[in-house]
C-alpha cells in the first residue's frame, strides 16, 4: 500500500496515461476536461437559447464522470495521501519566487503567497484571478480545447492543430513565467 501514498515516477504514470488513451481510442472517445463545460451547459437547457450548446450531452456523460473522478481523487490526494516533504524545488526557482517576493513552500505543497487566503483577500490577487480565468476559458473555446485535451488526446491522435496548440500553450506558459508574472509581482 505504501506506494499509493508516494510520488510515482513519470514513467509509470505517463505509461498508465497512455494505456488510458489508447482504450478512448479503441472505444471511439477522445478525452478533454474543457468539453464538460459544453456539457454542463446543455444540461442546464442553454442550448435552447444558444445553437453551440445544442447537442446531445447524454452521449457525453461518461466525460461527466472523468470530471468528477478529478475532483473525488485530487480532495482524496490532498486531505490524506499529501506528503509534500517529498517535493523538492530546484534551489535556483527557490532564489527566484524570493526575488518576486513568494516564499517557498516549506512543507506545503503551494506557497502561501499565492494561494493563501490573505492572497485571495488582495483585490488586485482577486482580479487578475478573474481575468486570467476569463482569459483561460476563452483560449480554451478559441482553441479547440484545453491543454489537457490538446496535449493527451489530440497529440495523441496525431492531430496537427493540437499540435500548434501544445506549442503555443508551451510558449505562452513560457513567457508568462518568465516575463509577465515576475512583473505582476514586482
């Protein structure tokens, strides 16, 4: 039982993310986290009012499902399986969050000062939460789908626009560590 409870090594987990993948593939189903919300929406009737959200969201239920597994497993992973003295930051990103005035974790898995609730309780924390969730919601709809779609599914069907969109998810992520986040926090 013990190695539920560590970290698993990339190779197993990306071995058991593939095998997932390819059993969507054999049973016709592709995977993505942000099609739920199209889901989600035509159950609420939406569709009546809005042509995108009319289809058949039955035929996505088992979608449904993956979403709640995510949420059931990361609550279970967090309140009794986290053991974050088994995370270690590289020393140079630890001198790097300190220069834009984040501590480290010490202990936790997130550090406080972004995602403690004196972080949330800051008005200019609290919008750029809400436009980078507009922002994200967004590229999620202009692009097809979220990162986790494009990147396991679409990648994994050989699919060239998922393609560009993992590249311009990996340059965006880029420069927003890099050049806009050090600036927000400075």
């Amino acid at each position: 039982m013990e190695i539920i409870f560590q970290t698993w090594p990339w190779y197993i987990s990306g071995f058991l993310i593939g095998m997932i993948m390819l059993a969507l593939t054999y049973f016709g189903k592709a995977f993505g986290m942000s099609s739920n919300l199209r889901s989600l929406c035509a159950m609420s009737g939406l569709g009546k009012k809005v042509s995108f959200f009319n289809f058949d969201w039955k035929s996505q239920r088992w979608n449904l499902v993956v979403v709640l597994g995510a949420m059931l497993g990361g609550f279970v992973a967090v309140q009794f399986m986290s053991d974050p003295s088994n995370v270690s930051l590289n020393p140079a990103t630890v001198i790097q969050l300190e220069q834009m005035g984040i501590d480290a974790p010490n202990g936790k898995l997130m550090p406080a000062a972004l995602f403690g609730s004196d972080a949330i309780a800051n008005p200019a924390t609290l919008i750029l939460l809400v436009i980078g969730g507009i922002l994200i919601g967004f590229g999620s709809r202009y692009a097809g789908g979220c990162t986790s779609g494009h990147a396991i599914s679409g990648l994994s069907n050989l699919q060239i626009p998922s393609l560009k969109a993992v590249i311009g998810f990996f340059i965006g992520g880029l420069l927003m560590a890099h050049f806009i986040l050090p600036y927000l926090l400075s």
